[in-house]
C-alpha cells in the first residue's frame, strides 16, 4: 500500500478542478477508475462500491448495517447494491454455513472485466464465524494472484550498424578554469578640473548622510571621485547622481564601495549630444550688411552682383 501518490501539478490549469494531493502512508485505499469513473452507475453505487472496497475483511455490509451507518433510506442502499452487482463489482452468493444456517457471501471485484475473464483468481482471506440473526454479511477482500504464463526465451535481436554520432558543439560557456577578463575600468570625465573633481569628491563623502549603509574611507572617496566627476560631466544633477548609486542596495551591504564602483561604470549615462555649432554675425565690406559666417567678407546678394561684373552694392543715404 505504499503507493507513490501524485503530488499537485506546478501550475494550475486555467479551469475545472484543481488538485491538491498530500503523500499518505497510512488510512487510504487504492479505486480504480473503473468505479470511480464508471458511467453507468449512479453516483450513489459508485460511493458505496468505494465504501466497500476500503473496508477489511469480513466486515457486514449488509442493507441493516450500511443504513444504520449513511443517512440513505434501506431502499436506495439496496438499489444501490443491485447496480453493484448488475455492472461486476459485487457477487453475493448463500452458502450454509456452520448448524445449517444459510449465510450470505459477498465477494467485491476492483476489476470485474478481468475477473470475467479468469486473469485473476480472488484468493479469499479467513473470514469469521458468521453471528446469529436474521441477515450476515461477510465481506472476503480479493487478493489478485496474476497467472503466470510461459515465456518463450529471448531471440537475439541483430546488431545495430554503427551510427556515425556528430561531434558536440563547441561549449559557449567558459570552464571554470578559464582566465577571467580584466575589469572594466572606472569612467574618468573628458576634461576635466579641479572645480568638478571637489564636487565629485563632496558628493561620495556626504553619501552617508541620506544612505547610512555607504560610510566610506579617504582612499574610497578618492579612487571613486574620477568615475562621478564623468558623471557630472555628462549633465546628471548631484541628487540624481546621488539616488542612482544608493538606491535599494542589497541587504546585508558588506562592500558599499565595490556596488558604487559597479555602479558607476553600469549605470554611466550617455554623453550631453554636441551642440549646434554658433556661426558669428559678419559685416559685409560692400553694402556693410549684416550676415552670418565663419569668415569675413561679402554677404549674398554681394557675392550675387560681382558674380556677373557688376560693381560694388552701396547703401544710399
């Protein structure tokens, strides 16, 4: 009886029932599907051929005895029994017993297909004296014996061609024997100055003050000063600079220096987009005309006039 049993499945499906089995080891029974699925009894003769089939050996099951137990009328009990005993699962015989009394014998199947067909024998234990009265019910439980049959002996099956087996694919995950790449290298600002170094610098030291975990040392603040110097080039503000190294660190913090180096160098954002370069205001040698270039000289129109011979274009007062 030490059945495994099943245990739930890992995700539920999305309707209809849902199972939510436990081991047992002890107090339980193994049905067949046979009766507990069966779809032509009732629902009433599946319970009690269930009932019945947990019972021990030589326990009255007679219509008596099961009303005085379930709260079902005798009739709809013995209903119940007939389909029993219409659809294979119960077998009740009289036989006469000890003094000449008739007793009932009832022999319950789990399989009645194969007991049909002889595949198994119920081998019946000793069951007690029946009582005195008016109705005794003895229940043998069934101890299916397989019959064993004659085996022919192996025949030896040929041997398999050899069957060219394509060589594994190069492994895409290193050894654990494999060097290491170095690591990356902390950020350092493009130009920088002693101006944005001193603000980098302030930043890391007053960490601990809204983030008690990031306490650290002189030699700390100054090897990491290099990495926000590059972020504060970039145009990110001290407070956000200061929320994106502190924010949800992991708990126990036992190196607040090595997270903020990881930090610095993962999280580093994109440089400010260059920007549009000015062309300076020029004025023009002709018509003393305002223009824009990088070089002096002639504005347009100018450039127009001389382009087909004409003569310098002056401002008339």
């Amino acid at each position: 009886m030490g059945t495994q049993q099943v245990s739930a499945p890992s995700r539920a499906p999305s309707a209809g029932v849902v199972h939510i089995n436990i081991r047992l080891t002890d107090g339980y029974t193994i049905i067949s599907n046979r009766l507990a699925q069966h779809r032509g009894m009732s629902l009433l003769a599946i319970g009690l051929g269930t009932h019945i089939q947990s019972l021990p050996g030589g326990r009255r099951i007679g219509v008596k005895a099961l009303a005085a137990i379930f709260p079902e009328s005798e009739v709809r009990i013995a209903a119940a029994l007939r389909e029993l005993e219409r659809h294979g699962f119960l077998r009740r015989t009289r036989e006469r017993g000890c003094g000449g009394r008739f007793a009932t014998r009832t022999e319950s199947y789990n399989h009645p297909e194969a007991a049909a067909r002889g595949a198994v024998r119920a081998v019946p234990t000793p069951a007690p004296e029946p009582e005195a009265g008016p109705e005794t019910e003895v229940v043998p439980v069934p101890v299916p014996v397989p019959v064993t049959e004659a085996v022919p002996p192996p025949v030896a099956a040929p041997a398999p061609a050899p069957v060219s087996v394509p060589a594994p694919p190069s492994r895409l995950v290193p050894p654990p024997t494999a060097p290491k790449p170095p690591p990356r290298p902390l950020p350092t600002p493009c130009e920088p100055s002693a101006a944005l170094s001193a603000e980098a610098a302030r930043l890391l030291a007053g960490l601990h003050v809204g983030a008690p975990l990031f306490v650290l040392s002189g030699a700390d603040v100054e090897r990491l000063t290099p990495g926000v110097a590059a972020w504060l080039e970039r145009g990110v503000r001290p407070e956000a600079v200061r929320a994106a190294l502190t924010d949800d660190p992991p708990v126990p913090l036992r190196h607040p220096a090595k997270l903020l180096r990881h930090r610095l160098i993962a999280l580093l954002p994109p440089p400010r987009p260059a920007a549009a370069p000015v062309v300076p205001l020029q004025t023009c040698d002709d018509c003393d005309r305002a223009f824009r270039s990088s070089v002096p000289g002639y504005c347009g129109e100018c450039n127009e006039i001389r382009a087909y011979g004409g003569g310098p274009s002056l401002l008339t007062v």
